[in-house]
C-alpha cells in the first residue's frame, strides 16, 4: 500500500466525493480516480460505490479500511515530526 493512495483514500472516505477530494489535495479529479483504482486493485477489492449522481459510499471493507488508513497515516505524521523536533 502505498501512503499517497492511502492519504487519497482517506479524503474521499471523509468526503464521500472524488471531486471535494480532489479540490482539498489539489489534484485533478482523474488522479482521484486513478489512486483509489490502484488502491483497490492493491487490496483486491472494491472500496467505494460509485453511484450515479456523483456520490460515493464506503463499501464494507472501505469501512474496514479506514480506521487502519488513519493510524498508519497518523504515525507516519508522528515520526516525520519526532525526526524534525530534533533540528
């Protein structure tokens, strides 16, 4: 897995928009949709439903998903800034 996507993935999850989430991180809305398809295919399975009206939903191993993107995104926040306390 690769922290980017999971970053991403987090974003859409709060959001439930790939568009709102590709304003917040200021990226292009295919590149949303590009890092969520590696994701998935990464986990070998579907994280969001795409609905026709623009919306998404976490699917049940999306929600499974999130609790693990946000602890492993949160320490890797709280070693960059233990490394950098230090200067």
């Amino acid at each position: 897995m690769d922290l980017q996507r999971l970053r991403t993935f987090r974003e859409v999850a709060r959001e439930l928009s790939f568009t709102r989430a590709a304003r917040n991180l200021h990226y292009s809305q295919p590149t949303i949709t590009a890092q969520i398809k590696g994701l998935e295919e990464a986990v070998g399975t579907p994280l969001f439903v795409r609905r026709g009206n623009r919306a998404v939903e976490l699917t049940s191993a999306g929600a499974r998903l999130c609790p693990y993107a946000d602890r492993i995104l949160d320490l890797v926040e709280a070693a960059h800034t233990e490394l950098h306390a230090g200067r």
